[in-house]
C-alpha cells in the first residue's frame, strides 16, 4: 500500500501559493513602474519623438493677440491693420528656398532705394556672430519718415519718443551699430514691444547651441510712402530642419492711441479715447 505524508503535501501546496503571490506581486510591480513612466517621462508610452535636451522647441506657436493668416509674402496681400499686432504667413512657415538654406553665409543688407529706404535684411545666424559688447550710439542715423514727437500720455518711456531706430536685424544677433542699411523708422511699440520676442527666442537658441538660423527681415512700404507699414520676420533653424526655428509673421508698425502718417512720418494722438481704451500697456507685454 502506498502512503502519502500529509506534510509534504501541505508543503507542496505553500510552495505553490507563494509561487504564485510572487509571480502576482511582479505582474503587479511591472504595471505600476509603466505607469509612472507614462506620467514622469512623456513619449515612453506613446513612442514620441524626443525634443533635445539643450533648449526647449522655440517652433512658430501662435501668441495671444496674433492672427492666422495665410497671406501671401507681398505687400499688396498683407492687410491692413485691424487691431491684431501681427499676423501669420503662409501658415508660419518661412519661404526660404533650399538653395538659400544651403548656400547663405554672414550678413547682407539691401542698398537703400532712391527715397532712402532700407530694404530686406537677411543673415546666417551663429553664436559666434552675437556681440559681447554693449551698444554704442546710433543717433546720427535719421532713417527715412524720421519725424520724431514726444507722447508724454501715452507712451510708458523716459523719453517718451513715438519712433526708435529699429534694427532689421537686432544688435544682439549680429552687433551692428550705426548701420543705415539696417536701420528703419519704427515706433516704440514696433521695436520694444512686438519684434522683440520673436527676436528673443532666436537669441535663446543660439545662446544655448551650436546651431544656425536662417533670418530674413524685409519692412513693407506702400507706394512711396517713407514709414514702412511693418516687417515681415522669417527664420528657420538650420541644422534640425526648424524643429527648434521655425516662424514667418508681419509685424505691424504702429502706435497704441496714436495715428501715423505713413507718408510723411508725421504723426497725431488718436482723439477721444482713454489710455484703457487704446491699450496701453508694459513694454514687454503682447496683447
């Protein structure tokens, strides 16, 4: 006859249940450690492309305030100002050719027309390319339409002057100074307010890579009126194919609660409205 030892069945039976506690307690731990992973690592579940590590994506994103557009790039499709600060072309995407990617190198600026008028700036932009010293004076440059007035009420500047000397392309990008090439008529709301945060996110990549940008900056001028309308800004980061650059806009050359006479440079405060009215606002703001 043959006997079976109540122990070592019971034995057998412990050694099952804590194989299988164990294999749940794995199963239980692998699912948790995904988890995780889905909320502290974004792409690891969901397999996206991972953004470098040096900078973050400073791509074309639509700011408060701004339009879509698809505007061709030509100064008879670009409307007129209708409140917006600037306005979107050709859905953010510069129109840089392959030939201009590849073969653009330094600075180039356009030669001034007959009624003294800058044209289209463009440059290959590095790091090395950016200045480390302070700017020195540009006053002696009086670029086309330059009639300069002081608008104590509504300009938040000490002095409050409507127009600046405006960089097609920014001093922090290149270090040019006094260059009347790339120097046009702009209000201080133009060169403190909209320009400089599209100009600033060129800064920021170039500071923190060894990259390129393609930059272009072109201003518009109706007829033969002497006060560009405003710019268009394109730029492109080169070497990740505008992964990290990548935006073309029309900025508006304008003046909250002030009227500008495009043609001559005069200009006129906008009567009947209070500061509120004509959003006044910080320098460094964009609506």
């Amino acid at each position: 006859m043959f006997f079976v030892d109540r122990k070592d069945i019971l034995m057998k039976r412990s050694k099952k249940r804590k194989h299988a506690w164990c294999c749940d307690m794995r199963t239980l731990m692998g699912i948790l450690i995904l988890c995780l992973l889905s909320f502290t690592v974004p792409g690891i579940l969901e397999n996206e492309e991972e953004q470098p590590a040096a900078y973050e994506s400073e791509a074309y994103l639509p700011d408060e305030g701004g339009s879509e557009s698809t505007c061709i790039a030509d100064p008879d499709s670009i409307p007129d100002y209708s409140g917006e600060d600037y306005i979107v072309l050709n859905g953010g995407r510069p129109n840089f050719t392959e030939w201009e990617l590849s073969h653009i190198t330094g600075e180039h600026y356009s030669e001034l027309d007959g009624l003294s008028r800058c044209g289209t700036a463009v440059a290959m932009l590095s790091r090395d390319m950016m200045p480390t010293e302070k700017r020195g004076d540009i006053g002696e440059i009086r670029p086309s339409g330059w009639k300069q007035k002081k608008y104590e009420d509504l300009i938040d500047e000490s002095p409050p002057y409507l127009y600046n000397r405006s960089h097609l392309i920014a001093y922090a990008l290149t270090g040019q100074e006094a260059n009347e090439k790339n120097l046009i008529t702009g209000t201080r709301y133009l060169n403190a307010t909209t320009m400089l945060p599209w100009e600033e996110r060129v800064m920021r990549y170039l500071d923190r890579t060894e990259g390129h940008v393609l930059y272009r900056v072109t201003p518009y001028f109706k007829g033969s009126e002497l006060v560009a309308r405003g710019v268009e800004m394109e730029a492109y980061s080169v070497e990740d194919h505008g992964k990290a650059i990548c935006y073309h806009v029309f900025l508006y050359n304008i003046q909250p609660g002030i009227i500008i006479d495009y043609a001559t440079g005069k200009s006129a405060e906008e009567q009947g409205k209070s500061r509120e009215e004509i959003g006044i606002i910080s320098d460094r703001t964009i609506r």
